[in-house]
C-alpha cells in the first residue's frame, strides 16, 4: 500500500535525526499508552485526539504523496504528537484487510462523540433558555426553551456536568448529557449565588434507563440510602451493581409493584414503557405460535410470501414490509388490518399515504376485505367530525393534512396506523415527521419499497417511526454504516456494515424481491402509478374541458367538430405528461418527477439489473424522459420513426446485451417489430387510446424468448384527468377510439355518434366530481446537525 510506505518513510526520517530522537522516544510512549485515539479516518486524511500530560491536542495527519500536518500545540515542526499519530495510523494501515480506498471518512466511537458533543455546545451556547430552580440544588429544576417548551432537569454531578433531563434528545442519545443540561451547568456557575440558600439533600432515590450504558434499568443516590427499606429493594433487584440486565426484565415487574410504596423512589416514565415493551412482544410471539389466521376472511387469494408477509407483520406492535414494487404491499397491510381487528379487537386502523394513492387504497380496502373506507377529506370541521364520529374501521389520510387535523388525531387516536410511501417523509426533523411520530397507536406498519442498502437516511426515518429505539440514536448509526466527505462533514459518501444492519432489522423488517419469489408469481403483473396534477395542468384541464363540453352539447356534430373532439381529446392527453408538449413556455410535468423517484427509489436501477422499456406516444416527450434518465446517470438508447430503419438493430442489440444500458425509451412508430427480450419492466409513461395499441407495447417483448419468467407493467396515470378516464373505462371506449382514430371522421354514424359524445361526458363529469385539490408534496431530506 502506498500509504503505508509513505509513513514507514516519514517515521524513519524521524527517527534517523538524532535532533529529534527525544521528540520521537516522546512520541513512540504516548503511541504504546494508548493515549493516541482516532477521531476518523479517511483514504487519505487521519484525524486524532492526543491525550498529552497537561492538555489535549487535535491532529490531522495527510499522507499521499509526501506527509503533511495540522496539530493543535501550535508546532511548525515535528513534535511529539505527530510522531505519536504517525505510529497509531501505521498501526490502523497494517490492519485493514482491504486494499482499496475508502470512500470517505469513517469516524470511530470517541470520534463520533466529540463531533456530536461539539455540536450540542455549541447550540447551548446559542441558546437563550430561561430555568426556574426547584428548592432543592439537584432539582427537579424546571427549563423553558425558546418556544416555551418545558422540561424538567435533575443534577447528578456539578463536577463531571451530568444528570437527567426529560427532553427526548437526554433519553435517546446515548451521551448522558444534553443542550439543555450543558446551558444549565454554564448558566448556573455565571450565577452561583443562586444555589446558596438551596437544600443539598439528594431529594430522591431515581430509577432511569442509563444513556451510557445502553439504557438498561439503573439507579442513582450519591452517598448512603437513607431509607432501609428502599435500599433493602434495591439490593433484592440489583444486588451489588446498579445495572439491571436486560435479560430478566420481565422479573422487575416486582420491582415497579414495590416501588410504588415509597415516596422517595422515582421511576422515571421510560422505565415502566421498557417493561412493558417486553411483556406486549412475549405476547404477540406465544399469540403468533397459537394463532391460525383464517384467510377465508379476505376476499383475495394471497400469494404464499404474502401470507408470510402478513404473518410477520400480524403479531408485531411495529413492522416495515419493504417487499419490492408490484409484490403487493397494499393487499398484506389491508389483510394485517383485517386479522389484527379480529385477533386484538382493534377499532380503527388509520392509513396515511400520498394523496395520489387515497383512491387507489379504497378501492383495494373494497376488494381485500370488503370493508367501506372512509376518505378524510372537506374542511376542517367536515374532518373533525370524521374522526369523532365515523364507526368506519379503514379511515385514509395523506400525509400534508396530518398537520391541520393534528388535534382530532390527539383526540382520536387509532389503534393501528399504517404509513404508506414511509420513505417520502424522509426529513425527520420536519413538523410533519414529528407529529406522525407523535400520533398515539397501538401497533404501526410501515410500507416502502425502497432497499434497505439504497440510501440508509431514509431507512433510519423509517425505523424511527416503528421503533424509535432501535437504531438510535443517529451519529450512532451515521458512526457504524456512514462514509463521510472530508470536505463537508455532512455529506454521505458510501455505506459499510450492511450485514449487521440487516440482521439487526430482521426483527421488524420483512423484504422480499421477485427474484426471490418468481416461482409464485404470475407471468405478468401490472400496476397502476397514479401522479398528482400541478395547479396549471389542472387549470388547462378547465379550460380543454369546458371547451370538450361546448361542443358535446350541440345537436348535431359535422366532421369539423368531430376533427376538433380529436384535438382536444389529444390536448388532454398531452397536458397529462407536460405542458411543453402544448406549446407552453414552462414545463408542469410531475410524471417526469415521479419517474425518477420510480426508476432510482422503487426499481433501484443504479443498483440493480433490471431492463426497462418505456413507452411515450410523443417523440418530444421522451426526449423529456431522456434529459431525466442522463441527470440520473442511467444508460439508455432512444427509438422513434426517425431512426433509420438499419440503426435500430444496433440499439436493441445494445439493450438486450449490454450490462450497463438498461433503459430503451419509444414510441409504438418507433417500436414497431422490436424484440426486446431482455426486458422485465414496463413503464407506460402515458397511456394509448386503445386497448389495442397498449397490447402492441407489450408484443415488443418476445414473451417465448424473453430472458426473465415474470414481466411488470407499470401504467403512470395522472389522476382525475381525461387520462384516467381512459384507463377507468377501455373497453368501452374501443369503437369511439377506432373511429377517432380512423382517417375518415365521415364514418362515424348516428348511432355511435351519441353512444361517443355520452362516453366523453361521462369522462367530464368523473373529471368534475374529483375535482378535489389534493396537495402532494415530497418531503425534501435535509441532513441536519439537530437531527443527531
């Protein structure tokens, strides 16, 4: 390795002058006491802390081509610090089994810490909190935050600065302090007077989850117990030490019967909460042995992995189904609601989900189980009463109303939740974030097809809101799986530990793809991808409508009206994938968006090997498609009826072979007699007018020669637009299509001129009734140093 020769260099030059043989016998003992501790480390760039007799120093050692230095005793030249972080450093080089170069920095445990213990100083310093002192030196000492928010302080330590505070930074942590805490001790030593005419008695004997030690059950007096009794307790649970093992907690059930005599013993809120926790999961898992779910409830037939999959999530208070797309999340959490509504009496499940997708969810509810859902929809109080008084057992809400109806949810609860799309909350520093995290539940499931090894950030969001205490906090997680860049700490530059992630998640995460699961699987499954129009598609929409309207309405409809039917018919169609294809000057086109989140979140193609086909009946959208599969980094060829016909074999030849292109964008004119064999996704972008050519898309793939048993088709159908009239109605529209279609618009006669115009209106006035705004906004991630 280079690297390493280049420091064996550098510390044999060292050595090899006698002027700085001191300086290295100084160096080389600070290095063997082990008072050389790595911060972080990158390919190239070592960070160090040097715990020195009289101070501590910071360290930063580069080594590429030559050895450079930034050390925090202010030495120009070689001091016993740089020598000591030469030898640890070639130490970690000999060690690493890897030859290749890390992708960022990796930090250790201590360096990790000393990060997130600046950054909390540095925020108590900014603070500006108000404290009320109790009558008592150690509290329960009252602080107020900036926005009036309460928290009770306890002091355990004036000299080492630690106690217990109820903010839920103090009890998910794991560093024994916190913001609030820290502005505490600095306020109080500026203002020690006050602590004078304070009792110095400890008021209580405190039973907590100890953040430094994993928040196993602990206690805390300084000195000797006053009380013979409680100490008496206290030696019965937890004999010499004051850690409880996590291993017999379902034993200290007796401890908290006991506890409730005294006076003097505080339970804090966390400990009762860890108890039961463990009582409710030994539950669910002799329910789970005892338990034979009756799928004669349901009115689907389930595949045998998504039996396993509502199995998994059934008898647990939290899970994530994270099953790849089209495997059917929908079906297993409706029939998870079902079976946990008969098995633990639950009144109501709430489902919160995109707004795009509250149509698509009442109607699987219908399907699954035969229950009536009820959309959370009108104003304000038309909601509250929705919440109050329906006896409705399915309600679904998006995820943009969670903050309007945050009372009524307070106020009615549901007993189980649902969060479809877990992934688009994806800032969990966001007010909508914490309040879904606040909503009260008795069991909560989580959907989301994104892989667990795409992009952790959104995992660990995911995970928070089913359980919040198993991958906290943050900078432990970020300091076990996170690469760092070393020019801006809070970029994410490559992941590491994926195994240990896993198995830890194996508890409350069920992920299945269709490889896995192909031998159960029919030949082709299709799926329906509804997209929310933007406010200026929608008002183009009025205007092509009332337009379409006008005309339907007269008596009789020569040719020319029936040519400007056509027009319109294909405006609207249009104006579902962008507003360029109109002519407009600005580009409204949410498909485009949500194809990317599809191709790189849902289909994870940057990681994966699929083939994609997609399919745009205009040559000016796909090259729209196109600019977003190059922003993406995604290899693709491009077909239309402009390519000569001798090119074609050699983009279609490049799709099926080639391992890195994996996307072929056309049109049908374009498409004709193609043979994609490698494909096993289709995406159509927009939908045909006929049901006919929607099959031709599919003929493209040879099905006798196609390379993958199972085929997805995807349908990208913009809500509540002409479009999804469209795919609501197909074969009764095939006569109106064939005849728009056909060049002689003369043909149509009488008889199936009022069977169209009927059809047509009744596409309008579907338009009409859903004319409902529905607000669908991705939450953006933001990566935030509050949120460690």
């Amino acid at each position: 390795m280079k690297m390493v020769q280049t420091v064996k260099s550098e510390l044999e030059r060292i050595r090899g002058e006698v002027a700085l043989s001191y300086i290295y016998r100084r160096g080389h003992a600070l290095y063997l006491n082990g008072q050389v501790t790595i911060l972080s480390r990158s390919s190239s760039v070592y960070d160090f802390s040097v715990d020195d007799q009289y101070n501590d120093f910071n360290l930063r050692v580069e080594s590429v081509a030559e050895v450079l230095y930034n050390c925090s005793c202010g030495s120009s030249g070689i001091c016993p610090h740089k020598v000591g972080g030469l030898l640890q450093m070639l130490e970690e080089l000999s060690h690493q089994e890897a030859k290749k170069e890390l992708p960022g920095i990796a930090y250790t445990r201590e360096g990790m810490i000393k990060r997130v213990m600046q950054e909390r100083v540095q925020k108590a310093k900014k603070a500006k909190y108000e404290l009320h002192l109790a009558e008592n030196i150690y509290g329960e000492h009252l602080l107020l935050n900036e926005k009036r928010k309460e928290y009770k302080i306890t002091f355990h330590d004036f000299k080492k600065e630690i106690g217990y505070c109820t903010c839920p930074d103090f009890t998910g942590n794991k560093l024994g302090t916190c913001k609030h805490l820290m502005w505490s001790f600095a306020h109080l030593k500026k203002n020690a007077d006050q602590l004078k005419a304070l009792n110095r008695d400890y008021p209580f004997v405190e039973v907590f989850l100890d953040p430094l030690n994993h928040y196993q059950i602990s206690w805390f007096f300084p000195g000797r117990i006053p009380d013979p009794e409680i100490s008496s307790l206290l030696y019965k649970y937890f004999g010499k030490s004051m850690i409880y093992p996590d291993q017999q907690i379902k034993q200290f059930l007796g401890f908290l019967r006991s506890a409730k005599q005294f006076k003097q013993l505080l339970v804090r809120p966390e400990v009762y909460r860890k108890v039961e926790k463990a009582f409710n999961q030994e539950v669910l898992a002799d329910l789970k042995q005892k338990t034979r779910l009756d799928y004669s409830l349901l009115k689907v037939k389930l595949y045998k992995f998504q039996e396993e999959g509502v199995r998994f999530a059934t008898f647990k208070e939290g899970a994530i189904i994270a099953d790849e797309i089209g495997l059917g999340k929908t079906y297993q959490a409706i029939a998870s609601a079902v079976f946990k509504q008969q098995i633990f009496s639950l009144k109501r499940c709430l489902i919160i989900c995109p707004a795009s997708l509250m149509d698509q969810w009442k109607e699987l509810i219908l399907r699954v189980s035969g229950a009536e859902a009820i959309i959370v929809k009108g104003t304000a109080q038309q909601r509250k009463e929705i919440y109050q008084n329906t006896e409705s057992y399915f309600l679904i809400t998006n995820y943009e109303k969670i903050a309007k109806d945050r009372l009524a949810l307070e106020n009615h609860p549901p007993d189980f939740l649902v969060l479809d799309e877990a992934q688009r909350v994806k800032n969990y520093e966001t007010q909508t974030a914490g309040l879904i995290r606040g909503i009260k539940h008795k069991h909560i499931l989580a959907l989301s097809g994104t892989p667990i090894d795409n992009k952790l950030t959104d995992l660990y969001s995911i995970v928070s809101f089913v359980d919040p205490s198993l991958l906290a906090p943050l900078w432990e997680f970020s300091q076990m799986h996170y690469y760092f860049d070393p020019d801006h700490e809070q970029k994410i530059t490559g992941y590491y530990n994926l195994d240990l992630l896993k198995e830890k998640l194996s508890g409350i995460l069920i992920r299945r793809t269709k490889q896995l699961v192909k031998k159960q699987l029919a030949d082709v499954t299709e799926i329906n991808f509804p997209v929310v129009f933007s406010p200026q598609q929608r008002k183009l929409q009025k205007v092509f409508t009332k337009e379409l309207s006008e005309i339907l309405e007269r008596k009789f409809l020569s040719p020319f009206d029936w040519q400007k039917i056509f027009q319109l018919i294909t405006k609207l169609r249009m104006l579902c994938d962008s507003t360029l294809l109109l002519g407009a000057d600005f580009n409204s086109a949410p498909k485009l968006e949500e194809l990317k989140k599809l191709l790189v979140e849902k289909l994870d193609i940057n990681s994966s090997k699929r083939k994609v086909v997609i399919f745009s009946e205009w040559v000016k959208m796909n090259h729209q498609i196109c600019k977003v599969l190059r922003a993406n980094g995604i290899e693709y060829v491009e077909l239309n009826g402009s390519v000569p016909v001798d090119k074609r074999k050699e983009l279609i030849d490049k799709f099926n072979d080639s391992d890195t292109c994996q996307v072929f964008v056309s049109t049908e004119t374009g498409g004709a007699g193609l043979n994609l064999q490698a494909a096993d996704t289709i995406i159509n972008f927009d939908l045909p007018l006929s049901v006919v050519k929607k099959e031709q898309r599919l003929g493209r793939i040879d099905r006798l020669g196609q390379k993958h048993a199972h085929l997805t088709i995807i349908n990208m159908i913009m809500r509540n637009s002409f479009e999804a009239g469209i795919a609501a109605g197909f074969q009764l529209k095939e006569n109106l299509m064939a005849s728009l279609e056909s060049a002689d618009l003369n043909a149509i006669d009488v008889t199936v001129s009022h069977k169209l115009t009927d059809e047509l209106r009744s596409i309008i006035a579907s338009l009409e009734e859903g004319s409902e705004v529905y607000e669908d906004t991705a939450l953006k991630l933001e990566f935030e140093d509050s949120s460690w």
